[in-house]
C-alpha cells in the first residue's frame, strides 16, 4: 500500500504593528538671490521631481493678450541663450529628464524630474530656462499656431465646454477667471515673442518665485548644486502682481449649451466656496466625499447602481486661487458626470432629491469612517513617488498654506465627525444655489429640465 504524502505548512505569517504616518515635512531655506527653497529628502526615491512655482499669475495677463502666461510656460522649454529648441529637448533626453509647464490662475508651475545620478545636469537646464529663455520668433509663433489648433477641440469635447461655459456664468466678464485659461482664438492670435517677453520681465523672477526638491538627496550637495545653477538666475525685487477680491454669482439656474443630436448630456453643476484656509475645509472634503467622491458614494449608488443613468458622477472641490494673507481665496465646488439625453431629466431629479435627502436626513456614521478611511488610510500610497510630494508641497507654496498643511489635514479628518461633515456638505451645495451647465441636445433636454423647478433655463448655442 503506498504511504500518502504529506505536507508541512509553515506558520502563517503575521501582521506587523501599523507604523504611523505623516506627510513629508520639508527644510525651508532662501537662496542669496531671493529664491525660496523647498527641500525633502525621501530615502529611496532615485527620480528627483523638481517643481518651480513663478508668480505670474493669469489676472496679470495685458488686456487682449489672455493666454500669453500659457505661451510663455510652454516656450520655457524651446531653447535659451546656449541651446536651441532642438538642442534643449536632446540635452534634457540625454539626461533622462522630463520638464512641464502650465499656467493657471495662481501663476506658471514648471516640472522636472529626473534620476538623481543626472541631477546637475537637469539643474543646469531648468536654471538656463528660467533666466535666459529664447522666446524666438519662430518658436513662440509655432506655440501660437498649436494653440490655436488645439480650441477647436476643446469646444468640442462636451466636458471642457460645460468648464468654459460654467466659468462665464459665475464670474463677471471683467474677471479674468471669467474666461478661459489659456485664451480664445482671438487673444491668441495677438500674442507674438515680444508679447511673452514683456510678461516674462514683468513676472518672472527669483526673489518671487519658489523651487521645491524631492528626492533621495544622500550624498548630494545640494546647496552647491542650487548655487552652481539656480543660483546664478537673476532678476529685479518687485512685489508680485496684487490680486483682486473674487465675486461670483451662483443663483441657482441652468444652461444649455445645444448640440443636436447628442446622445449624452454632459453635466457640471457648480458653485464658489472656500479655499484650504477656512476652518471648515477638512469638514468639506470629507463631506464631499462622501456625496460623490467614489464609487461608493451616494450619487453613484442611485444615479450609477440603482438607475443605470452614468457610467460615474463626481464631486469634488479645486482651489481656484488663495490671497497671500489667507483671505479672499475660493474654490469650486462641483459636480460632474454624463448622463444618456432621454434620462437627462431624471438623472437630474434624482441628483437634487440626493441633495435634498442629505439635507433632511445626513450623513451616516457609516459612510463617514469610510470616507475617513479611503482619505487618509490610502495617503501613504498616494504619496509613493517624489513627484506626487513636491506636487503637493508645490502647491502649498501657491495657495500660501504652511507646510505642514497637508499632514495636519489628514490629522483634521480624522477628527472630523459626521455631523461636521454633513453641515459641510449641505451648506457646499445647496439645492437653492447651484448653477447647472448642460452640453446635449436641447430639443430633448430643455422641457423635462424646466419642469424640475430648479432654476431658469437659458439654451445658448456654440
């Protein structure tokens, strides 16, 4: 009879005691001419991200010329007084690095990440382009021609035409916010190199302008480094440009922006509410968060799971801009999705009856520890790469937060009840004062909206 084999299980392996966590907290430092340093080192994490925050921000752009500020971001990398464009993008690939600019309301962010071995290279780079750009004619006119290309597109795409459209309708036309980031056909036709460079010597400069450095720094000098290439860059000592106090009218109304023949109406509710400074911010986010942060939340399971209306719908809040004494900052409040044309009206009553449920009824303990828990449980993977930390530390320089404004968050939500939340939910979207943008066919959608009660109903075509 043969003998049965048999198997020897090691013990199960167990759990380790959690380690706490917090966000990475940066050395503060100032440069001779003026720049503001940022520093973390994070063991490990051999792709350095560097991050440049200019304060030249987009209310600062000349009148006629809205979209210069995103011209002059992207010309950063075509070429400077040593390089040409061709030669810059062959040192910076050389050097395994990539390098990003964007403009947006609170100035021009510039991206650079690269392995820590290429490090002085990459450096030397970034620092040529900050103070001696080429803003060639043929460059900056190329940068026009591609984006004048590119806002057809975008009017196309159902999602950035409700942002466009969203904007106009809360802010004044005076306002700079009013209109879009990166200009209009005609603004951008009317920029030209000498236009970039004047707003270039306008606003850019060290002595307002602050560079973030994450990364694995053992063994690197980085004082001699920042010395040796950012330190070189120069500039005057003018204050930055003064920002003006933001209004914004968020009478509840709807707008329909026509496009017939639309199978899916693409949705974007919103209004303006605080910024991080305001006490109630971490109350917000979890609130929000709650009501449409995820899968999970309560928008998706009656208008995704129950009724089968979207493939998603979310809410959330994006800072628009901070003022630099912690006052006058906003930010917006929204929510977005699609829905398919013939169930617009619906999703939409059931979307406000979710609202209004909330509001009778609140939160439940339930849904706040698992909001609680996907925010902050989850934090230490979101914060993984070097990228993601001087992203986040780049943007508490923006916003004019302390730095340990994002470990004392996570701290606040935990802390947060589901009261709290709730209050700072229903008073971020009040049934009463959202303005409602919807691209899709109007011959379908403007009746069964308009019999919803909830806000004048204007058709706009475009």
């Amino acid at each position: 009879m043969t003998e049965l084999a048999t198997m020897e299980f090691h013990p199960q392996p167990q759990a380790g005691e959690a380690k706490p966590w917090a966000f990475p907290a940066p050395e503060r430092g100032e440069l001779p001419n003026g720049l503001t340093v940022l520093r973390c080192h994070r063991p490990g994490q051999q792709v350095i991200a560097v991050e440049v925050n200019l304060e030249a921000p987009l209310e600062a752009e000349p009148a006629g010329l809205d979209g210069v500020a995103t011209i002059m971001a992207r010309a950063f990398s075509e070429g400077t007084d040593k390089h040409s464009a061709e030669e810059f993008a062959a040192e910076l690939e050389r050097c395994g690095a990539t390098l990003d600019a964007h403009a947006d309301h609170p100035g021009v962010r510039l991206s650079l990440e690269v392995p820590v071995s290429r490090l002085p290279k990459a450096l030397g780079l970034l620092a040529d382009a900050l103070r001696a750009p080429a803003f060639a004619d043929s460059e900056v006119g190329r940068l026009v021609r591609n984006r004048l290309d590119e806002i057809p597109h975008e009017m196309a795409n159902p999602s950035r035409r409700a942002a466009k459209e969203l904007s106009k309708e809360l802010f004044p036309a005076t306002a700079r916010m009013s209109r879009p980031r990166q200009g209009t056909e005609e603004t951008v036709e009317a920029i030209d190199s000498l236009a970039v460079r004047a707003f270039y010597e306008a606003h850019v400069r060290p002595a307002t302008a602050t560079a973030v450095v994450v990364g694995d720094l053992a063994g690197v000098d980085l004082d001699q480094l920042l010395a040796d290439t950012l330190g070189e860059w120069t500039g005057n000592t003018a204050e930055p440009h003064p920002a003006s106090a933001i209004t914004a009218d968020d009478r509840g109304r709807v707008i329909i922006v026509d496009r017939p023949g639309a199978v899916q109406t693409q949705l974007l509710i919103g209004r303006v509410g605080p910024d991080r400074h305001d006490s109630v911010w971490p109350a917000q986010v979890l609130g929000t968060y709650c009501l449409g942060g995820t899968l999970t939340s309560r928008l998706d399971l009656v208008l995704r799971e129950e009724k089968g209306y979207t493939y998603g719908v979310r809410a959330f809040a994006q800072v628009l801009r901070s003022g630099t004494d912690g006052v006058g900052g906003a930010s917006l409040l929204a929510i977005n999705g699609s829905v398919d044309t013939p169930n617009t009206g619906p999703a939409l009553d059931d979307l406000w009856k979710v609202l209004r449920t909330l509001a009778a009824e609140g939160l439940t303990d339930a849904e706040r520890d698992v909001a609680v828990q996907n925010l902050v449980g989850v934090a230490p993977l979101r914060y993984e790469t070097a990228a993601a930390v001087a992203g986040t530390l780049a943007d508490q320089v923006e916003q004019h937060l302390p730095d340990d404004f994002q470990a004392q968050l996570y701290r606040r939500l935990t802390e947060t009840g589901t009261v709290e939340a709730t209050a700072a939910a229903v008073r971020a979207f009040p049934v009463d004062r959202l303005v409602t943008v919807l691209v899709g066919d109007a011959a379908q959608i403007a009746e069964p909206v308009k019999a919803l009660g909830i806000g004048e109903v204007t058709v706009v075509t475009g």
